[in-house]
C-alpha cells in the first residue's frame, strides 16, 4: 500500500478587517476553521476551494491568489494533510442556507479574535495561513497546473 496525505484546501477571505471563518463540530467539541475541505475526484483544487466555501458559509468565493501549501501530521487522528490556501473576495450576501453537516455557523471574526481562540482552532495551520496573507505573501492562481478534464 502507498501512503498518500489528505489532499485539503481552505479559503482565506477578509471583508471589513474580519476574516470568515466556520465553527465546526468535531469529536472534541466545535472548533474554529476557515472554509475548507477534501479535494474530490477530478476536482482541480480551485474549484474545491470555491465549493466548500459555498457548502460552509453559503457565500459565493472568488479565488485571487494562493497563499501558500502546508503539510501538516495530527498526532491525535494519525493523519497527514496537504492543505492548498487560497485568497479571494464572496458576494456581499449569502447565496446559501443549507451549510454541511458538522457546520455549526459561519461567523466574521478580527485577526485578534482568532489569536485569542487559538485553542480552539481546528489546526495550527489556520492562524500560520492568516498571518501569512497578512503578510503578504501570495501568488498567482496559475502556479498550479491542473490536467483535470
């Protein structure tokens, strides 16, 4: 067998100086995350990242740029994640209600307030992704090259 990482990515969108983000269920209680997700099959990873943010927040996300990738291993479910980030811009309203399953509420939050809930932040790699748009790294859309019919 080949072991292969999870191949994730998340949405960083700030509007108004707050970030969206989405409080989650998971088996040690709600954590705070960013729009984010699995890849599916024959999905390029921009489009994964523009259907979980819709699927998590009901808002329509405009990818601009790439964050960064980071590879990540969670001692607590012995998994490895290979999380692409993009940044970009949503409607102003939102398109839909009917968020995932596990979604408790998609909510604004402040750069401070996300450090202040740093425990209970889903992965160290949500915080490390912000700081680093805010930073201002990014590059373009088209550093990825997808050969997905």
């Amino acid at each position: 067998m080949i072991w292969k990482p999870n191949v994730t990515v998340a949405s960083i969108i700030e509007l108004n100086g707050k970030f969206l983000m989405v409080e989650e269920e998971s088996p040690a209680g709600p954590v705070l995350n960013q729009p984010a997700g699995h890849l599916e099959p024959n999905e390029t990873l921009e489009a994964a990242a523009i259907r979980e943010t819709l699927e998590e927040t009901g808002y329509h996300f405009t990818p601009a740029s790439i964050i960064g990738s980071y590879l990540w291993h969670n001692d607590d479910n012995e998994t490895t994640y290979l999380r692409t980030t993009f940044s970009g811009s949503v409607c102003n309203k939102m398109i839909g209600t009917n968020l995932d399953d596990g979604i408790i509420r998609a909510l604004w939050m402040t750069h401070n307030e996300i450090k202040a809930n740093q425990k209970r932040l889903r992965s160290p790699i949500i915080l490390e992704s912000i700081n680093d748009y805010l930073s201002g790294k990014k590059y373009p859309l088209d550093i990825i090259k997808s050969y997905i019919k």
